[in-house]
C-alpha cells in the first residue's frame, strides 16, 4: 500500500511539474504564434496578453483583441488529443468570458469584418461538443441610416450551444440565448430569448424567439412612417415567434403585441402632411380602444435561405391587421375615419393661410 501511495505522489508531481514547465516555457512561443496565425489569416492587427495551461488540458487565451471587431477577457478551449488522430479537430468546449463584438456599417454599406481568403487547401472538420458565452456584447453602429452612427446594443448576452460541426453536417445542435437591448447610455430597452434546437442535415429545426418590452420608438431611423405617418414618442413591443422547418421549409407563426403607445402632439401652426397610406395609418386604424396592437401572422420560406421582402411583411402584417377590426365597433371605426378627414380639412386650411400670408 504504501508504494502505491508513493506511486499516486510520484505521478502527481511529474504532471504537475509538466504543467509547471510548460507554462513558464510555451506561453510566449504560442503567444507568438497565435497572434501570427490570426493577422495572416485575418488581415488585422491582433495581440494577445496571456497563455496559459490548466488540467486536465484547456487552453487559456488572456485578453484577446483581433482588430476593432472583437475582444475577450478569457477564451478557455479544451481539445481533445483522440481527435487529432482521426484527423479532426475536436473541442470538448469552448467557453467565451466577457467577448465584444463591435459591428460597424459604413454609410456605403461595408462593414468592418475581415474576409476570409479562399484556399484550396482541405481543411480538417472541427467539432465542438459544447460552446459558451458568458456576459457578452454586441455593439452596431450603422453609419447608413446616420452619418454620426446609430448604435444598436446587446448586452449581457449569454449563450449556451451544444453540438457544433464545421462546416456544418447532420448534427441535432441545441442553443439557448438570452440578453438585453440597451441604448449608448446602457438604459435598458427591451430584452431577448432564444431557444430550441437546429440541425443542419435535413434542414429541420424547432425553436421559439421572443422579445419583451422592447421600445421601437428607439428604431425609428429604421421603420420611419412605415407603421404610422405619427411621430411616435414611445411605444412597447412584445414577440413571440415559433419557427418550424422541416426539410428546409420554414414557417415562421408570430404572435406580434404593440403597446403602450404615446405619439408627439402638434402645434396648430406646425403643418403635417396627412398620409393616405393604409400601412402607414395602420396604428391608428387597427389599434383597439386601449391604443394597443395584437397580430397573429405566419410566413413561409426556406432555412437555408430566408429570404423576406419589406413589401412582403408589409403585405403579411396588413392581412393579419385586418382581422383587427371585427373586434372594434362601429363607432370607433367611424371616429377614426372622420378623424383621418380632419386632418386633411387642417391641411388644406393650412396651406390657405401660407398662401393669403405671402
């Protein structure tokens, strides 16, 4: 027994001094050669402030910055060796500890993500067993919509995904994400859930997005008068979407509820252009008489290649508003008609006295 237990004491020191040897003598040389690796293949600026191994055997990445586009406080991965010699690459997991992903969209167009160069060299397949994100961020600022930049944030984004191939192959992938949208001042403005499951092969999946309290007022450089010719001053959003492919066909039910809606009040001398639009009156027409919005709708299209246009949800959303107005009474229906011809009679009366004044 007790060379046994002098045995256990000798194996443990020989790793642990293993462990120690390879710490102080490989980190600078792979610290090296990563950064090397990710501005060949990137094209960027990268640097890299640590290295380190920990048993039974993950890799620690310390401060990881790749160009302007990302950076991690830690990135732990856990190979595992019996991969390699199948001639895989297999990662037992991937854990990502405070990443930023910053999204840059110039007023052409482009964004800052790197292209990855074409090359004819096969490349072994990578699979990952379970792949994790902890307090991430998400930060797009779109240059196109406003030559300043529109931010849009995710914060405290957390992700949980099991069974990852790549390239992607027959393989059931499970993933649950959560995380809150934010203004550049951090106020919180709605959040997001994610969950279900996805597998490339057949092209099946099952999984439920929503979104709560989300202020859309915030987004207005996005929709403008599309969903009302009204400035809107606040306005929640709630939604619930299923998405089902089977065999790369998707449908995707949406149980969509607006609400809590406040818009701008006008001064009489401010002369507003009165909108014929349906779809851009489609607010004031559909909204109950709280003032709130509650859609069902459904699109068909393919997993592989989502394709939807403006015209098209326009179209859906319109179909599924109209189903809005048996649940309103006539008196209301008239009162917001006469209300529409009131706004062109103050029109008219506007330009009148434009005109009389010059």
């Amino acid at each position: 027994m007790k060379k046994a237990h002098k045995i256990i004491i000798l194996v443990i020191a020989v790793i642990a001094a293993t462990f120690i040897i390879i710490n102080l003598a490989v980190p600078n040389f792979a610290k090296k050669i990563i950064v090397e690796q990710i501005e060949e293949n990137l094209k960027v600026k990268a640097s890299l402030e640590g290295f380190n191994i920990t048993p039974p055997f993950s890799v620690n990445l310390i401060d990881l910055k790749i160009g302007d586009f990302f950076q991690a406080d830690r990135i732990s991965v856990s190979p595992n060796i019996l991969g390699f010699f199948a001639g895989k690459i297999v990662l037992s997991g991937v854990v990502l500890i405070n990443p930023v992903i910053t999204v840059e969209q110039s007023s052409t167009g482009k964004l800052n993500l790197p292209q990855l160069e074409a090359t004819n060299n096969k490349q072994p397949p990578v699979y990952i067993t379970g792949l994790a994100l902890r307090n991430g961020k998400v930060v797009f600022n779109d240059k196109k919509v406003s030559a300043q930049g529109f931010k849009v944030i995710m914060s405290r984004l957390n992700a949980d995904i099991s069974k990852v191939a790549l390239p992607p192959t027959s393989l059931k992938t499970n993933f649950k994400i959560s995380g809150d949208f934010l203004k550049p001042d951090n106020r919180k403005i709605g959040s997001l859930n994610f969950t279900g499951w996805l597998d490339f092969g057949p092209k099946d999946m099952d999984g439920v997005l929503e979104v709560k309290d989300l202020d859309i007022s915030y987004f207005s450089p996005y929709y403008g008068s599309f969903i009302s010719s009204k400035k809107l001053l606040s306005a929640k959003l709630n939604v619930k979407t299923a998405l089902k492919s089977r065999n790369n066909n998707l449908n995707i039910l949406t149980d969509f509820r607006l609400w809590d809606l406040v818009y701008a009040k006008y001064e009489e001398s401010e002369l507003q252009i009165p909108s014929l639009s349906l779809s851009k009156n489609a607010l004031e027409f559909f909204t109950d008489a709280k003032g709130n919005l509650d859609l069902e709708f459904d699109i068909n299209t393919k997993l592989d290649n989502p394709n939807i246009s403006i015209e098209q949800l326009e179209k859906v959303i319109l179909k599924a508003a109209t189903k809005n107005l048996a649940n309103q009474s006539p008196e209301d229906l008239i009162k917001k008609v006469n209300d529409n011809i009131e706004q062109f009679k103050a029109f008219g009366k506007g330009l009148e006295k434009i005109f009389k004044d010059k």
